[in-house]
C-alpha cells in the first residue's frame, strides 16, 4: 500500500526501505502526496521522502493485534538502516506493545472496578439498569443504550454478543438466567478500540447486581407480606381499657422483625408485649411470627 507504515501493517513485520525509489510503494505514495496536498508541500514532503531511508516495525501484541507502528527515519547521505539496527527496533517495539497492552489492562481493570462499584451501590432492580446503561456510556462513548425484553418479559436476541449494523448486542446473563439483551448504538465514527470487549465484561457485573437486585426485592416483598399479616390495624376491644395503635416503621418498610401484642390476663391485668427480632429478611420474619404464636 502507499504508505511507510501502513507497508509494515500489511505485512505484519518489520519494512526497511533503503532508498525510496527502489521501493514498491513509491509511486503510489507519490500519487497520494500529491492528490492530498497542495503541489508546494506535496513537492517538499516529497523530496524528504525521496532524500531518506525508513524502518517500519509494527506494536504488535501476543495475540497479533497490531496497537501501532514504530516509524524511523534517516536522511540521506547517512547509512540506511542495518540488520543490527532492525533486531533493536524490533525489541523496542516488543516492549512498547508489552507496555501499551499492560496499560490498557490496567486502564479496563480500574474502567471495570469503577463500573462494579457503581452496580453494586444499590439493590433497587430500576435503579441498576440505569446505572448499568451509565456505565455503558462511559465505557464506549454510546449515545444510547437499552436492556431490552418484549411486553411478556421474554427476552428478545441470541446468546452471544453480535454486531447489527454497527450496533452491538450483548445477553446480560449469570449462567442460564438471562435477564436482557443489552442493546448499544454506535457512537460517531463507531466504537473505539476495546469498546466491544468492555461492554462483553460488563454484562456479567451487570447481571450479578440484577441477580442481588431481584433476589433482595424478593425478599423484602416476602418479609413486608409476611410482616403486614401480623400487624394489626385496629387493637382489639378490651374491657375497662382504651387502647390505640400507631406503627411507624423506619424508612417506611416493614422489617419483619417488630413483635408487639397486648390483651388481658386471667387476674385482670393488662399484658403489653414490644420486640423486635434483630435483622431483616424472610428468616427474621418467620422468627418473630413464631415469636408472636
């Protein structure tokens, strides 16, 4: 191609070019020169071209992804390039590509970190998708994005992630639950490097802090059911005595946990009983219902 270094990213390995016109490429790059350029700089980009000598080397990782080119140029008269000078710019571009890679890692690492905690910060089924569909902003630079099931609750797409047009769709799924196909639009210009593979990262967060959600809310249903069926709403009559309810739970939910009771004693008296089974969820319900019997 007409290009120093997209020569070294066509054929995946070093390019040395001695002289450019004993080079391939060199009358396409010409050609490219002047058909971009006005003909004065084309002419003078041309001309340093023409009086160098190039050493393409692509950043390539382990598993052959191309990060970059390592581009070196040498004016002549000076010496082109030697086989020694190739092996040490090869190097170089093997630790480069090991730094760059290793600091992207670290940069999804902590990108991931953030989107976990900002999942887990609350067990409000609602409130995850919206944060999950945030983090899906902020990961991929996405405009827009959606979990989407159809009106029946069925989940509509595959099970694996797929590309529809430049949009992508990713199944947020832990193990055989599959809560929602994650539907993202593709900003300008697509998505950038590693967008994709963070969104695939993302959908297990996700469906774990939906999995927490559902099961919480599960629980706080079942415990404020099981709680309101044992909360009286009007005492009962009793003789001689006037009596009055009022139950204010904190944060306006039921725990499960309240024990109150009052009635008459065979002597007369007035027995009056206030607990409350510390924690909440379904197993201090059914402990204070058995307190209660």
């Amino acid at each position: 191609r007409p290009g120093v270094t997209e020569a070294a990213v066509e054929t995946g390995r070093p390019v040395l070019i001695g002289r450019l016109e004993d080079w391939p490429g060199a009358a396409g790059l010409h050609d490219r020169l002047f058909e971009n350029l006005d003909a004065e700089d084309a002419e003078r980009l041309w001309d340093w071209y023409s009086s160098s000598s190039f050493l393409s080397c692509p950043v390539r990782t382990r598993d052959g992804r191309i990060l970059g080119v390592l581009a070196l140029a040498r004016s002549l008269p000076r010496p082109a390039f030697s086989a020694e000078e190739v092996r040490f710019t090869e190097a170089l571009a093997e630790l480069a590509a090991f730094a760059l890679e290793r600091a992207q890692l670290l940069d999804d690492e902590e990108s991931m970190g953030r989107a976990a905690r900002a999942l887990g910060a609350t067990l409000d089924p609602d409130e995850v998708v919206a944060a999950m569909l945030a983090q899906v902003r902020e990961l991929t630079g996405a405009e827009a994005g959606f979990l989407k099931a159809d009106s029946a609750g069925r989940v509509r797409g595959g099970t694996e992630p797929a590309l529809a047009g430049g949009d992508v769709r990713v199944p947020v799924a832990l193990g055989a639950r599959l809560f929602g196909v994650l539907a993202v639009e593709a900003p300008q210009g697509g998505f950038a490097a590693g967008a994709v593979a963070r969104l695939v990262a993302l959908a297990p967060v996700a469906a774990a802090a939906l999995a927490n959600a559902h099961a919480y809310d599960r629980e706080r249903r079942g415990a404020h059911a099981m709680t309101a069926g044992f909360v009286p709403q009007r005492p009962p009559e009793l003789d001689e005595h006037e009596v009055g309810l009022v139950y204010e739970p904190a944060g306006r939910q039921a725990s499960g946990g309240d024990v109150f009771g009052i009635w008459t004693l065979p002597g007369g008296g007035l027995g009056l009983l206030v607990g409350d089974v510390s924690g909440s969820g379904l197993e201090v319900a059914a402990t204070a219902a058995m307190v209660r019997f």
